[in-house]
C-alpha cells in the first residue's frame, strides 16, 4: 500500500496513531492512512471490531498494530504509547479521535458521570499528546477531532460540549507553542463535515514541543492575574461513557 488512488498522496515511512479506530470517523481516517502507504497504530475498546479493522488492513499490505485499550486510562496509553515507540521508533501523526458521551441535562450528571466525560474526550487527549509529542523528532501533526458542539450551547451535552471547547482551546495554545529556535506551529483548522457535523483542528508541530512561547508568568504579574498579556490567537464514534 503505497498511494492513495484517488489523490496520489503518498505517506511511505509515516507512522500515525489513530484512538477510537474500531468503527465510523476513526476507522475511515485510519483506512485512508493506511491506503496511502503509513504504518498505524490503532486503539479502541472494542476488541472484535478493531481486530477486523486491523485484520482488513493487514489484508491490503498495511503495517498495522492494534491494541484494545481505555483512553481514560493513563497507564494503558503509556503502555501503547511505548509499544509504538518500541516497533517503529517515532510517531509523525497523532488522530485524537476517540470521544463519547451520553444525553443528559447537566442537573442530571452525576460526578461520576462529569469525571467520565472529561476523562474521555479532553483528559484521554491530553494524555495521548503528551505521550506522543517527544516521538515527533523530525516534526508531525496533532489532529484532534472536535464537534459542533464546541460552538454552541449544548442542552443535554454540556459537559461533552465543555469539553470539546477546551480541546478547541488546547489546539490553539499548542499551535502558538510548537516552536523550535522560533519557528512556530500552525493551526488548521478543516471545515465541519456537511453531514456529522464534527469538527476538528491540527496542530503542525515543527520538530518537537520543545520549549513555551513564554515563560511561566511571575507571582503578582498581569499575566498570572490573567488579564493584559494575552497573545491575539491565529485567525464520535459512539462510545458509551458509563455512570451517569
């Protein structure tokens, strides 16, 4: 699998980690790698569909690794993480995709629930790029997939959409931090799909997250304040969240 057909995109010697890969957004993102010539690297907690993903893929030439895991938990993503790293040695696109959640007016979640649905679609992402991002030596992207419920009022998914805003937010920050001898990150951001209406920006790291923009602000700063040092910003698969 060397090009995809229809574009001619060739990702020969490019290792990517797709999360929620077993079904839906996260399976066709992870076919179109694949069919463009990258290795992947594949998670999900449902093992039967992700085993005939990968098996799918691994029939068509892919080098595929696949792993049934939680993103909500850490131990499991360093775990994938470091087998990555062990089998292709870097990682040149990190695919945030996972995420879920469940309908429910926010007076109706309980902590549990609020805890389960920041693990799963901030907390999971978080962990993935900070994991992923020292195995992008030679540079990579972050994509994290977002929903339209970042820019809305969300009755029924207020924490979910919560959550998908601060992603939103992240991926600026990390656009503006991604430097290296100041040569800063981009930020693009696709248009929402017409018909699922996800949404999503990639951060394009340039070598590694090496350094902030800034220092940390001193005690007593405007910036620690929060007010007067902002920098001007650059202009689901279903997966059940338990314990409501």
């Amino acid at each position: 699998m060397t090009s995809h057909p229809a574009s001619g995109i060739t990702l020969s010697d490019h290792v990517a980690i797709v999360t929620g890969a077993a079904q839906g957004l996260g399976e066709a993102i992870a076919v179109g790698l694949a069919g463009a010539g990258a290795a992947v690297a594949l998670c999900d907690r449902q093992a039967d569909r992700l085993d005939r993903v990968a098996g799918a893929l691994r029939a068509q030439g892919a080098d595929v690794l696949a792993s049934v895991l939680d993103v909500r938990d850490v131990g499991a993503v360093q775990g994938f993480v470091a087998e990555v790293a062990r089998r292709w040695g870097r990682v040149d696109t990190l695919v945030n995709n996972a995420g879920g959640g469940f309908v429910a007016s926010f007076m109706d979640v309980s902590a549990n629930g609020e805890a389960a649905l920041i693990a799963e679609n901030f907390t999971s992402a978080t962990c993935f790029i900070r994991h992923t991002v020292p195995l992008m030596d030679r540079g990579g992207s972050i994509i994290n997939l977002t929903s339209v419920e970042a820019f809305r009022a969300s009755p029924g998914f207020g924490i979910y959409g919560a959550m998908k805003a601060a992603l939103e937010q992240l991926t600026k920050t990390l656009a503006l931090e991604a430097l290296t001898a100041g040569d800063p990150g981009q930020l693009h951001r696709p248009r929402r799909h017409p018909v699922t209406r996800r949404g999503g920006a990639v951060v394009h790291v340039r070598r590694r997250l090496l350094r902030p923009l800034r220092g940390p602000p001193a005690a007593g700063s405007r910036r620690a304040g929060g007010r007067g040092q902002r920098r001007a910003l650059p202009g689901q698969p279903d997966v059940e969240v338990p314990d409501r």
